[in-house]
C-alpha cells in the first residue's frame, strides 16, 4: 500500500503499457504517482479541451459561420 512509485499499469483502465515503445504518461499528482496509457491520455487531453473551451469549434456548432454565403 506504500508503493509511491508509479508503474506501468494505467490507473483508469487498469491495463499495461509501456511508456517507452507506446508512450503514455507517469508522474505525479501532489505525492500520489500515476501511469496513464497513451489511450487513456489522449483521452483525457480531448477531455480537457472541452472543459477548457478549446477550440470551441463543436461546442458552439449550431450556427454554420458562412451559412448566408452562397
Ligand atoms: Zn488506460
């Protein structure tokens, strides 16, 4: 229960991975390790951007920029 260390299990779906030929990432939150695989990583970074607003260019899709344009 004391292993601070992260390992190469991802910690949302559980399933090995290895940073070096897959990529992914490991590090730390404040003391607590964690390991993500590259699946659930650029998952989250998709995550993020819609959180964050990112592109806002699905959020807002309603309305068509150029759409009285013919
Ligand atoms: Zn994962």
């Amino acid at each position: 229960m004391s292993r601070l260390e992260p390992d190469n299990v991802c910690n949302i779906c559980e399933c090995d991975f290895d940073m070096e030929s897959e990529g992914g990432v490991q590090g730390y939150i404040g003391i607590i390790p964690f390991s993500l695989c590259p699946m659930c990583y650029s998952g989250l970074m998709d995550m993020y951007e819609q959180l964050s607003g990112g592109t806002g260019e699905y959020e807002d899709g309603q309305e068509i920029p150029g759409d009285d344009e013919e």
